[in-house]
C-alpha cells in the first residue's frame, strides 16, 4: 500500500479515510474556528528559499545534535496523546520508528503506553517524557521518578494546557477513549486512568483535564520540579520573546516553540512566525525547537534555516501509525528524511549546519 503513498498528505488523505470518526476527528481538530491550525500550514509557503549553487554536494548528512544526543535527523516526534485509537501498539510502534530513524521520540502523559513499556518496546530510543502538572503533586512527582528510572533523557513541560481548550468536533462527538483502552501512564484503575473513557455530556478529554490537570501552575513551579528531578526541561507552547525570557530565567535546558498544534488558543500566531522572536529572544543561551503544520521537508529546512536546533511533528505520524502501524510511522520519517535531504542537496546544503538564515526570505520581498 505504501507504494501508493509518496507523501504526508497521501498518508492524511488515506488516515481520513480508515479512521473510526470519534478518533479521526481528535487527531485531526483545532480549537474553535480552528484558523490557527490553517494558519500553521499556511504560513510555511510565507517563507521562500534562496537556494545556492555550485557548491559540492557528493556528500551530506542531516546529522545533528539535541541536548548535546547525537541524532540523525533534525526532526523528531512530538507527544500526541492516545495514540492507540491509530494501531494496536500505539506509542510503542511510534517510539520504534523514531529510534530505528535515529531520532527523538516524546512520549505524552495522557498515552495508551506507559512509560515503562516505551523503555521494553524501543529501549534503544531516545526519549523524552512530556509532562502535563495534576492537582495531585505527588502524581507528578512519581510520573517524573517513573522517566527517569525508565531512561528518559528530558522532561518537556507543556505550559499551554492546564487547560483544555473548546473544541467542536469532541463537543460533537462526546468524544470518548475506545472502552479497551485507557491511560497506561496509571493503573490504579482510577478516575486518571479512566475518566476519559466516559462522556458527561461534551468532550471526555475536556473533562478529565477539568478534574484532574493543576490550573494553578506558574514559573514558580518549574523551581519545584527542578528540585525534584535531575532531568533537563523543556518548556514547550512557548510563543512570545517574553515567555521565552522568562523560562530561561526559570532554568529551562530548551525552549519549544508551539501552539499545540492550533488546539488551544485559537488566534495565535502560526509557530513558524512566532519562531523567529523567540530565536532573537534567546540569542543562542538555550536551544530552540518548534511544531505545527509540518508536512513538507521544505517546511523543516525553513524552520532550520529561522534558527530552530529541531523540528517536531504531531499528525504526520498519527497518520503513518493509521495507515501502517510501526511501518506507516517509520515511513512517514523516511519521506521527510528524503524530501529534507532532497532540498539541503538541491539548495546548496551539505549539512545542517549550512542552513543558515540567509537561505529564507520572507514573500513580499520578492513584490517590492
Ligand atoms: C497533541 N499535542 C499534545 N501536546 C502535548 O504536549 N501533550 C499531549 O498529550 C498532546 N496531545 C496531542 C494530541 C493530538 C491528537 C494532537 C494533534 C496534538 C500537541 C503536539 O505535541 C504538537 O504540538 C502538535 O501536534 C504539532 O502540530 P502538528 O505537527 O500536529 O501540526
């Protein structure tokens, strides 16, 4: 089948197709009126490439480096939760995928593996574990104990969802987790591993996070977790210079540029626009990551070239593990490996280090 499919949107295309629609549209929503999650693609084609030429390019490699790990491609795999609504092995076939590509893979709170089967399943990954704060701290702490034992390498602190945001289709669907599944990341059988396999009247989602998430969380609280861990922090939904200035104050070992993939505010500004603030921000004192919208190796080069140290992707690898499980997810990193590796060579690039800021240009430049 995958003959068929040379492409993210030929896997979207198909995933739309095979998907049951309570978890299609979970995967594929935003919030509101969903114009950020437009916007997010939208905004790539903004960004125009200066390609140079005549430069030797017998030789490349998309190798590079996060948090000081060696990777082979500046793209990993950011957290999605429930990922077994896609295939059976869920996060576990996408943690493979990640590490037979030689890339990062983050693994969500709200996942239908633990952290400890990720650490079974693909214990040659390398994985971080994204975190979202419950009003019971001493949930979080044992989460936090949990990565750590299970060697993750990082924590990435979601800071754009102690809320969880409006969105319609859930509303529509009273979106549920499927009964045979739940949040592995608990066993007790409680209301945090299964609050979200039941509706009250709206989106399931909404109304675990409602019950259980900590609303009360500010940059003081990134001290308490720096107490209680050793692990480097990621701060991800990062969108202005001044949050970002914030969190390097607060010790954050990374900052990773996000609108959750349009799923929270919806207005905010695609993440390759607010990008190139956050960069100027940080004047090179942390790393800087980023996701949303994805899709194309152009769009990961501009990303690269405005200053980003990685890139990550939500859906495209929902879609990959729809349409093929471990396979469809391994593919999918290959395409963009491909599509990446086509644009460094076509474009002057031997390495990513090559690609620097003057290899993108705004549009409008070219209508002066
Ligand atoms: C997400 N995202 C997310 N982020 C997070 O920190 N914890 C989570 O549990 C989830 N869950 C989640 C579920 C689904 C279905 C989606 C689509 C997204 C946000 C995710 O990490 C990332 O920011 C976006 O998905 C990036 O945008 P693209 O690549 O999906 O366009």
């Amino acid at each position: 089948m995958s003959m068929s499919l040379v492409c993210v949107k030929d896997y979207e295309r198909e995933a739309h197709r095979q998907l049951p629609l309570n978890a299609l549209n979970y995967y594929k929503s935003g919030a509101l009126g969903e114009v950020t999650v437009h916007e997010n693609k939208a905004a790539m084609n903004r960004w125009y490439i200066r390609p140079r030429f005549l430069r030797d390019m017998s030789k490349r490699s998309l190798a590079t480096t996060v948090l000081g790990h060696p990777v082979s491609l500046p793209f990993g795999v950011a957290p999605t939760a429930m990922q077994r609504m896609a295939c059976p092995d869920g996060e576990c076939a996408n943690a493979r995928a990640a590490a037979k590509n030689g890339t990062v893979f983050t693994l969500s709170t709200i996942s239908t593996s633990s952290i400890e089967e990720i650490a079974t399943h693909a214990p040659s990954s390398l994985r971080f574990f994204q975190l979202y704060i419950y009003k019971d701290r001493d949930v979080t702490a044992r989460l936090v104990k949990r990565a750590e034992a299970a060697g993750f390498s990082a924590l990435v602190l979601t800071v754009d969802a102690a809320f969880s945001s409006i969105r319609r289709e859930d509303m529509r669907n009273k979106f549920i987790l499927p009964p045979h599944l739940r949040i592995e990341n608990f066993q007790d059988n409680d209301k945090k591993s299964t609050l979200v396999n039941s509706s009250a009247g709206g989106s399931g989602l909404k109304e675990y996070v409602t019950a259980l998430f900590d609303t009360s969380v500010t940059w003081k609280d990134i001290a308490w977790l720096k107490r209680i861990t050793k692990l480097p922090i990621i701060l991800k939904g990062i969108l202005t210079a001044e949050d970002a200035l914030l969190g390097l104050e607060a010790g954050a070992a990374a900052i990773w540029v996000s609108n959750h993939g349009g799923r929270q505010v919806d207005g905010v500004p695609p993440s390759i626009e607010a990008l190139p603030e956050v960069v100027k921000a940080v004047n090179g004192q942390c790393e800087v990551y980023v996701d949303g919208g994805f899709s194309e190796g152009s769009d990961i080069f501009k990303a690269l070239a405005l200053g980003a140290q990685m890139v990550f992707l939500g859906r495209p690898l929902l879609w990959g593990l729809t349409c093929g499980g471990e396979e469809g997810a391994h593919n999918i990193l290959q395409i963009l490996y491909r599509e990446l590796d086509t644009i460094m060579a076509l474009s002057g690039c031997a390495t990513v280090k090559d690609i620097t800021r003057e290899m993108v240009i705004r549009k409008e430049y070219y209508s002066k």
